[in-house]
C-alpha cells in the first residue's frame, strides 16, 4: 500500500467516458444520418443551484452530440398540467432521455414523486423511477437504466483495480437517490453489502469493516481517518458548504468524508469537488445515449420476442365461435410491445385491439422489407374454398411454428355478408382472428366513419343543387361567402377552387360578376350524378329510391339509390392511399357528377373534401388484431371486390413489411378469385404502393374443384349432394381447368404460385394427390396438402416451409398492361388474358363514358373489372373455364379520388339484399355473460 491514497478523480474518468459516448454517438448517426439523440430536461422555476446543474448537463450533452432541450415552466404551474407536459414528452419520438430537475420551484402542491413516476422508465435515465428501483432491486441490471450516481461511483471501484466481487463493502446513507440503489448495485456484483446510517450503533466499528467505503449521509466531513480499514477504497458522494475565511464566497465545499487524514490510509479516494459529481452528469449521458441506441436499433427489425399461444385443440372441431372463444388472447398492449411498436404508436380500443400510428414509417424509413405474398383463390363457389382461413393458418405456421417475423394483413367484413349468409370473415377452425366477434362487429368504427363521410357528401352535392334552383348569383355568393364581423373572406377550400377556376384573387369583394357566376354555380347535371348514399347493411329496398320528396324540397326530386357501406369510393381511397395528405388530395379529386358543359365536378368543388378528411383521419390507421397462435393481424379496410380492388390496405401492408423486417414476411389476401382479386391487387394496388410481390398462394379444395368439373348446384340450407364428399376423381380432373387458369393468371404476372390445398374431412388421399400432381405440371412452383382448418399453424407448416422456398425464387413482376394504352385495350387485355374471353362488346352507353372520361383526361388511370365473381365469364352459371365468349361492357365509371375506372361488365348490384334465411337467425346476446353467441 501507497503512503497516501491515489486519487480517483472524476474529471479524468468521465473524460474517459465521454470520449467513448461521442464515438457511440458517431456511429448512430453513421447508420441513421437523420437520428438526434434526445435529451429533455424539465424544471419548474428557477432555483439557481439547479441552474448550475442543468448548465453542466447541456454542456456535456453538446459536447458528445445530444440535442439537449431546457424546459423550464413557471412556479404557478399546476401538478396536473405539469404531468401532463412530462406525458408529452413521453410520447414524443424525439426525446430518448428525460430527467425532471428537484426539488421542484413551484408555487403550487406538487408531489415531486408523483412527478417522477410518471416518467415512462424507457426514458427514465436518471433512474430514479420507483419502477426503475423495481429493476435493480430484481437484480435487472439492463432492463432500465441504473440511478447515474450510484453507476458512476461503480465505474470509479471498478477504475480502482479493486475487486468487487467477494469485498465487503459498507454503504453509510439510504437515500433513494444514492445508498439504497448503492447497495443493490454492489450487492448485485457479489460483494457482500451492509447499509448503515446515522442511528446505526457502533458506526465508525461498522465502517471499518470496510474493503469498499461509499459514504452519502450528508454531514460535513463525517467520517474519519479511523473509521477507515487501511487499504480501502472510498467513495465520497458527499457536497456540503462550510465556512472557510480565507475563500472570497466565505465558503468552500467538502464531502462527508474528511479528506485530508482519511487520504493517509485508504488505497484510493475520490475528491470533493472533482470525485463522483462528473461522474454523475457522464453516467446521465450514457444512459440518454444508451436510450438513444435502443431507440435506434427500433428501427431495424430484429426477430421479435413474441410469446406464441397454444392451440388445445379437440376433433371433431368445434364451431367457429367455440374454437375462438375457447383461446385466450394476450392483451394487445403486450402484442404490440413484441413486434416492436412504442407505445406512442399505438392507441387501444379496449383490451384486444388498437390503432397504429402512420408515424411507425417514419421511424423505420431505413428498414428494408420483408417479403410481400398474396394468398387468392379459384373462381369461388358456394361451397367455400377457405381462403381467409388459408391466410390465417399460414401466418400461424409461419410464425408460431417457423419462429418467422410474420404480418397477416387482411380486409375488415362489412355487416352486410357478417348477418347475411356468408357470416364473418376472421378465418374458421383453428386459423381465426381473434377475439372473432369483435373482429365481425364494429371493430373500431372505420366503415362507420366512411359511412358518414359518404353520405355527408352526398347530403352537401343535393342541397347545393336544390340552393343553386332556388336563388339568385348573387343571393347565393352571399351565403357561400358570407360577412363575418363585417368581413369577408375565402376558406382555403374555396381558394382551391378559384385556382382551378383560374381566377386569381383573394379578395371576395373583388370578383367580376361573370366570376362570381362561374365561382358560385356548380351547374351540376343531374342525369350524370354517379354519388350514392351508403349503408353497411344488405337492404334490397334502397337499391332504387326517390328522394326529396318533402314539401320543403319544392318538388326537386330524384331517383337515386344506396350501395352498401364497402362499395363506396372513400372505402377504395382508404384502401389505396399513402399517408392523410395523400388522403386530402383524393379525396378532394373524386368526382360525384359532371357539371352540364361535361366538366367532372368534384368533392372539392363542393367544399366538402376537409370535412371528409376530418371524419377519416383515425379510420386512416391500421387496426391491430391477433390469431389464434398470437401473431399478429392488420385488419384494415375492406373494398367491395366488384366495384372496387377487393384487397386490404396499402399502408397495413407498407407498416407490416418494415416491421417485420428484411427476413420476415407479410402475407395479404385478395378479394374473391384470382382473376378478380389477385389481377387487381397487381395491377391497381401494387401500381400505387410500388410493392413488389415475392409470391401468390392460391386456395383451392377437392369440393370446390368438383363443383367446377360439373358438379351438381348447392342450395343453402339444402344437404349438399353426396358427390361432394364421395371420391370422384373425374370431377376433380374436370375441374382442375379452373385452378389451372388461375395458376396461369399467377405465372403471368411474373411471381411464383404456391398452390394450397385446403383439406377438409371428406377429402380422399387420391384427389389430394391428383391436384397436387396437376398443379406442378400446370406451373405452379409447388402444391401443398394443407390442414391448418383443423390443425392450426402446425398444419400449415408444410404450406409455410413451401412459400418461404418460394419467396426466395427469382420474380420478374410486371404489369399486364400499360396504363397509356386506351381504356378499350386495357379493358381488352383482361378479358382476353386473365378471363380467357374471345373479345369484350362495349355498348353505346359505355362507349358514351369512355369518350368522357378521355376527353376529361382519366384514359391513363387503371381498369377495375366489376364483374361476377363467380365465373371466368359474365354468366356466373358458367363454371370451370368457359370458351368462346365476349365480357360484354354496359357502363363504364370513375373512381377518381381512389384512381381507377371501373366498366361495368352484365348485371350487378352494389346493394346486396338478405335471404329467406341470414344470418341473423344464428346470433344473440348471452345476457347473464354479455358474449355474442352464434355463428358468424
């Protein structure tokens, strides 16, 4: 041992520590040039002592390169308000650290400590959080940040070459800040720790025990030179302000040990200023840069710590409705915490669902994506082809059982097929979306929102018709623009229209009256208006109506009708669009008639295009659900598959693909069969998101295959014909023609298509075999037997291990058309190629529109082919692959907003109507347990 202790000096070690910090620093911002680590400092009033700190905290943050923000808010801020700001800064993606400087300045009552545990402890890097203590007192040393303190006088021991674990240290002072989490630390590092204070007796006999000394107890100089064991390290963390003459403030500090003698036995001690104070401020900036690097490594995908569900299955299966209710979801909170969202993405609607916030592109922009399949199907039958189900069994087997990072992103059902006859759309057997009923009722509200976005619009487009009958220009500018406290001015949304007027002015008293005229009369002809009301329900009767029937109407009446709530064009916008700006503008650009020169008018003209905006701007976030086997699920909008593209959206798809990350997949599901769902969702959706496909799975089933071969028809609530379930290889082969041309449609686009076979009990190992063989020898890059109905993800593990070997194959993606080509070869090119049609014939009516909408400047948007869905032709009598006949094209409309024209191809109804017998006679309330009961 030395004469004298070596100093520990602080100033040298947290030199030390700083260095490496900035180079930690440098290198986040090497991977992510746009990311600034965040420091928040929150202080109320203005105690100068404090100022002190914070202006050593700022100036190390600056030097290692923290963005370090001062907040100092008033004494008279009340303790809800100023909880309130630290939720804020919470939520706020840019700060990574927070610390709230006490004791608080404040006029007001605030509980400082209330204060602090309010702080989210991914954030609390002055660990002082009673969660934070939780962690080290558990002996989680890595799960939040260590109190700086306590960490820095750990790295001053560790500087001292002393070995901690086997010492017997002792720890004079419990403060929360300093002794207490002093002692855990040691203790966690295997030395053997006592805790003494003031009134502990025998104190100097106690201390001198002593391998390791760390002293906080807040009393000048306290500790003497024979408390100390010879050969001790000492930490000081004391700083206390005693007279001295001889200094110009008449004060001068010192710590709680007596420096001067106790130096002449200890092995190493730290100063007072100079020891552990540096330290504290370093141990501050590595935790904010510790917080920084987890906040940046978010935004790489790594493979998820998710926690699988178990399936307890039963045969024979149960019901839908029993399976789900049988599984018990995890909180979604929890779910969202394992794939990696913040919980500043993420808003709950109850326990078992959530919005997720658009802002998780942002975080993850430099996060490559995963891989993108699409599961379709053959021509669809009343039998069912398990297409959604398929969907779910695969993301279980992918990710509960291949340990895959792996995104379902489906359609949300409308209520029309949910208490009609089809039911529910969450899956069946052991591959659902749970919790299923809330999955089938409401969710959380997006069609409700895009129901009265729809129709507020079309409530403004008839009384601006009936407001322009019925008064004079200048009446009618008055009411558009009206004297608000004797001044008058332009909405923005009126401003966009006199842009597109050409009428340069901002002034309303300065208009001409030829562009007062020109500005306040939409002119609007009603033989071409194409808006309709919506309702999600399926209601026969309002497919033809006549409205303004009231005496307050004055007799401007017309016949008009409702579609079902899915089949409106803000349902496609929702599905289509890239981010709210993105919505704004589409919304603004749908066009709801033409005016009588034949110029489109649009929702914008009609000044409703802000309020839509309004009304969407929380049903634009994707809705997160779960399986059965606790993966995860977007469930987000869902567009009629006639009218409109019939695929989910494209931003559950965009925020899925980088949260999984570059080795994880995404699989998304395409509306009704292949020629129908799939062409769209590449030609329209895959045209917009610039998303390129890795692979198509395509759902079939032996019934289904037979119905194409000629089986005979099925009759809901009718015993399905014994040939359905008795082997009949004939039928199968005959059949196969459908699933074949399918296959073709897939291979056409470039992508490889993985067949699935969806099994069902009635199936035999023959016609399994048979479509299996029959598919590879039609081009499918494999073909796989599947069981997930009964079996969950372990099911469709086979399925999984194929796609992800597909995934892997070279794809040449391309579109089937050029969107330049006139709308007629376009509309050509898809019946030719994905019908297998001789020709199309476009009635006069239709050819009507197509001039139109060239002469409007929409020939360049995408064909949406709205056409039975139950037939490669138009007649959906017409089973397998039917030959020699024309897609006869009555009508042709705009879907501008959303981006594509759909011609409208034989006779269809965008109102469904309801059965003898729906749904509806299978559901009810339990009212003793409030859970539906039924079959959805």
């Amino acid at each position: 041992m030395a004469d004298e202790a070596k100093i520990l000096s602080g100033k040298e070690v947290s030199g030390d520590v700083r260095s490496r910090l900035k180079e930690e620093v440098a290198k986040i911002k090497e991977e992510f040039p746009d990311f600034v680590p965040g420091l928040a400092i929150v202080q109320v009033g203005g105690r100068e002592d404090s100022n002190v700190y914070i202006r050593m905290k700022i100036k190390a943050a600056e030097e290692i390169g923290i963005y370090a923000r001062h907040i100092n808010f008033p004494r008279n801020i009340t303790e809800a308000q100023l909880l309130q700001e630290v939720q804020k800064l919470n939520n706020d993606p840019t700060v990574h650290g927070m610390i709230v400087q006490v004791p608080l300045d404040s006029e007001e009552k605030i509980d400082d400590d209330l204060v602090l545990n309010a702080i989210t402890v991914d954030k609390d890097v002055d660990g002082l959080t009673t969660a934070s203590a939780g962690l080290l007192s558990h002996g989680i040393l890595d799960g939040g940040f260590l109190p700086c303190t306590p960490n820095g006088c750990m790295e001053l021991i560790r500087r001292s070459g002393c070995t901690i674990q086997g010492a017997t240290a002792v720890v004079l002072g419990r403060s929360k800040i300093v002794g207490t989490p002093m002692a855990e630390l040691l203790k966690w590092h295997h030395a053997t720790v006592t805790t003494c204070h003031s009134r502990t007796k025998n104190l100097p006999d106690v201390c001198r025990t002593a391998d390791i000394l760390v002293v906080g107890i807040g009393r000048p100089e306290m500790v003497k030179k024979d408390w100390v064991k010879p050969g001790a390290v000492v930490i000081d963390c004391g700083i206390n302000s005693i007279p001295d003459a001889t200094k110009k403030s008449g004060q001068r500090l010192v710590g709680d040990v007596a420096y001067g003698e106790v130096k002449q036995v200890a092995s190493y001690i730290t100063p007072v200023p100079g020891g552990v104070g540096p330290m504290t401020v370093a141990m501050l900036m590595n935790n904010t840069v510790l917080s920084a690097r987890r906040s940046a490594n978010r935004m790489k995908a790594t493979n998820w710590n998710i926690r699988h569900l178990h399936l307890e299955r039963k045969t024979p299966v149960p019901s839908d409705i029993e399976v789900a209710r049988a599984q018990i979801p995890k909180d979604i909170d929890v779910l969202a915490k394992e794939i990696g969202l913040l919980s500043s993405e993420v808003d709950m609607y109850g326990k078992k669902k959530a919005k997720v916030s658009l802002d998780v592109l942002k975080r993850l922009s430099s996060q490559k994506n995963g891989k993108y399949v699409v599961v379709a199907g053959i021509t669809p039958t009343p039998l069912g082809e398990g297409k959604s189900t398929t969907t779910i069994g695969l993301v279980q087997a992918l990710g509960a059982h291949l340990k895959k990072n792996v995104f379902a992103c489906v359609r949300q059902p409308s209520q029309g097929p949910t208490f009609g006859i089809k039911g529910g759309a969450a899956g069946g057997g052991y591959s659902q979306v749970i919790p299923m009923d809330e999955f089938n009722l409401h969710l959380t509200g997006d069609i409700h929102a895009i129901t009265a976005a729809n129709n507020l619009l079309a409530a403004q487009l008839d009384a601006r018709m009936f407001h322009e009958s019925t008064q004079t220009d200048k009446a009618l500018y008055g009411r558009l623009v009206p004297a608000i406290k004797g001044k008058r001015q332009f909405s923005q949304i009126q401003l966009n229209r006199l842009k597109k007027l050409g009428i340069d002015k901002t002034d309303p008293d300065s208009l001409t009256e030829e562009e007062i005229t020109k500005f306040a009369r939409l002119d609007i002809d009603p033989s071409t208006i194409t808006w309709q009301r919506v309702l999600d329900t399926n209601d026969r009767y309002l497919r033809k109506i006549t409205i303004g029937q009231s005496p307050t109407e004055k007799g401007y009446t017309r016949e008009t009708q409702f579609d079902i709530s899915v089949a409106s064009e803000i349902m496609a916008v929702l599905a289509l669009t890239k981010d709210l700006r993105d919505m704004r503008e589409r919304l603004g650009r749908m066009v709801v008639a033409s005016d009588k020169a034949g110029t489109p008018v649009t929702a914008e003209d009609l000044g409703a295009s802000g309020a839509l905006t309004v009304l969407m701007k929380d049903a634009i976030r994707p809705n997160l659900m779960q399986t059965l086997e606790g993966t995860p699920v977007f469930v987000h909008a869902g567009p009629f598959a006639n009218i409109a593209h019939g695929n989910s959206s494209i931003l559950a798809d965009r925020i899925a693909l980088k949260l999984v990350g570059e080795d994880g997949f995404v699989v998304t599901e395409a509306g009704f069969g292949a020629d129908i769902g799939m062409e769209k969702f590449f030609n329209i959706k895959c045209r917009y998101s610039g998303l390129q496909p890795n692979a198509v799975v395509l759902v079939a089933t032996v019934r289904a295959l037979k119905m194409h071969g000629g089986g005979p028809p099925v009759t809901p609530g009718v015993p399905i014909p014994d040939v359905y379930t008795k082997e009949s290889l004939e039928l199968v082969e005959k059949g196969f023609c459908n699933l074949g041309k399918q296959i073709e449609n897939g291979c056409m686009f470039g992508v490889p298509v993985v067949v699935a076979i969806n099994a069902m009990t009635s199936d035999t190992a023959a016609e399994l075999e048979l479509i299996r063989k029959l598919s590879v020898d039609a081009g499918a890059a494999d073909a796989i037997i599947s069981h997930h109905w009964a079996l969950g993800g372990e099911g469709a593990k086979g399925l999984a291990e194929s796609v992800v070997k597909a995934t892997h194959q070279p794809s040449e993606f391309k579109f089937l058309y050029e969107l330049t080509l006139p709308i007629e070869e376009k509309i050509r090119s898809i019946a030719k190629n994905i019908y297998g049609a001789d020709d199309i014939k476009i009635l006069p009516e239709a050819q009507t529109q197509i001039d139109r909408y060239k002469k409007q400047g929409f020939n360049d948007l995408p064909i949406c082919m709205a056409k039975t869905h139950l037939s490669l032709s138009s007649d959906p009598s017409l089973k397998g692959t039917p030959k020699g006949f024309t897609i006869p094209v009555r009508d042709v409309r705009a879907s501008v907003g959303a981006g594509f024209l759909y011609p409208l191809v034989g006779t269809m109804t965008t109102m469904p109507g309801l059965s003898t017998r729906p749904c509806i006679y299978d559901i009810d309330l339990d009212l003793d347990t409030e859970e539906v009961m039924g079959l959805f």
